[in-house]
C-alpha cells in the first residue's frame, strides 16, 4: 500500500541530502521526504472507517474526525478541499 493521503493526496517528495563540506553545502545524495500519516477511525457516508490521513492536513481540517460525507465519484484535491472548507459552517 502506498505512502498516501486518502484525503488530500498527499505523497513522499524527492530532494537531495546534503553535507556541509570547507564551508559549502555539497548536494551528495537522493533521499525522499516521506508524509507524515496519521490512521483516524471516521464516519464517511454514514460507514464508520479508517482512513490515513496527512498530519499537516488534519491540522488545518479538524472536522474531519467528526465525520465527512463524500460524493461516491472520486474529487481532485482542490474540489475536496472546498468542499471539506464548506462543512465548517
């Protein structure tokens, strides 16, 4: 199963390791910056469920512990982070 954000999308991230050499920072390496996932029991259309969910996106979004409804067609992040800001009222 993949590192992933059922919520937001969320995925690892490459970038370099670096080490500090006479002074200068010397790009030596690949490395991957992984997400930070966090398992949250919920209720989704009524079903109780386990989703991994980002730790920086349940920060910002904590109604998600309460419980969504999601539409049964799949959303791109910007639709569902709209529609999540929308369940705050």
């Amino acid at each position: 199963m993949s590192r992933k954000c059922d919520v937001s999308g969320k995925k690892a991230q490459n970038g370099m390791r670096y080490s500090f050499l006479r002074a200068h920072f010397n790009p030596t390496a690949k490395r991957k910056f992984q997400v930070n996932l966090q398992t949250v029991r919920t209720t989704v259309n009524g079903k109780r469920v386990k989703l991994k969910v980002a730790a920086s996106y349940l920060k910002s979004h904590p109604e998600i512990r309460a419980g969504i409804v999601l539409p049964l067609k799949k959303r791109s992040r910007k639709r569902s982070n709209r529609f999540l800001a929308s369940l705050k009222v």
